[in-house]
C-alpha cells in the first residue's frame, strides 16, 4: 500500500482534503494506540491547534514527571549505596529539563514552563542531598579504623 500522507478539513461551506502537511505549522507526535483493527494506521499525528498541543504537552509531562518522583521514591527510601544510580537518574532529569526548554518551550505558557522547571529541580535537589548523604556515610565508614 502507497504511503499518502492526508489533513481532513471540514468547514461549513465546504470539505476539503489537503496533501501537503510540510506547510501546516504544529506538533507532531506517535500516537500509542495499541490496539489492533483494520483500518487506517496512524504513524504520528499533527496538532496545528494550540489548545490541543498544550493539553497533550501537559498531560506527557505530568505522566514523565510521575516516573520519575516514583523513581526518586524508591532511590530515597533504598538503603543502598550506589552513587551509580543516582548519577544516572540526574543526568536523566538534566537531558530532560533541556529537552523541555528545546522542544515544548513554544508550546506551553511561561507559568507553566516555570513551575515545571522549579518542580524539576526540586527533585534533583533530593536527588542531590542523597547523594551528599551517601558519600559522607562512605566517609565516615572509611574512617573508622
């Protein structure tokens, strides 16, 4: 089957069907329908109205900001002393604080944007006191001789 790529428009007046998609300014993403059915397969979807791109913005990032305060969770709450892990987690939340500010910045309002930012370095800063916890518990079991 031939790859066409189509934008459904219906106004009052008339219905229209556009080809060209390069020309319409939006957000693209995949959709994660999962389930099976024949018919059209949708790769990935073109939101050119803002209202929708907003939502679908706030509801990804409130779902990606969910894993990663459970995930903190159980890093605070483990006896463990591995810095590995923790280092791996901040480095995460930094590549993901930058690709908020690259791809989503246009997107989402300034207050939004905001307190999103303060939420993410609430969390590294948790982050960053377990891991200065760890290291002065490494220290003073080095030191006990």
């Amino acid at each position: 089957m031939e790859n066409v790529k189509y934008l459904l428009v219906k106004n009052k007046k008339e219905e229209s069907l556009e080809t060209d998609l390069k020309k319409i300014s939006g957000f693209v993403f995949n959709p994660q329908n999962n389930i099976k059915y024949d018919g059209i397969l949708v790769d990935e979807v073109k939101l050119a109205k803002p209202e929708f791109v907003e939502k679908i913005l706030k509801k990804k990032i409130k779902r990606k900001l969910s894993l990663y305060t459970q995930l903190i969770i159980e890093l605070i709450d483990s006896s463990d002393e591995d810095d590995g892990t923790i280092d791996i987690v901040l480095n995460d939340l930094e590549r993901y604080k930058r690709v908020i500010n690259n791809n989503y910045k246009a997107y989402l309002s300034k207050k939004y944007l905001d307190l999103l930012l303060k939420k993410i370095e609430l969390l590294q800063n948790e982050l960053k006191t377990k891991q200065v916890f760890l290291n002065t518990n490494v220290e003073k079991k080095g030191k006990a001789r």
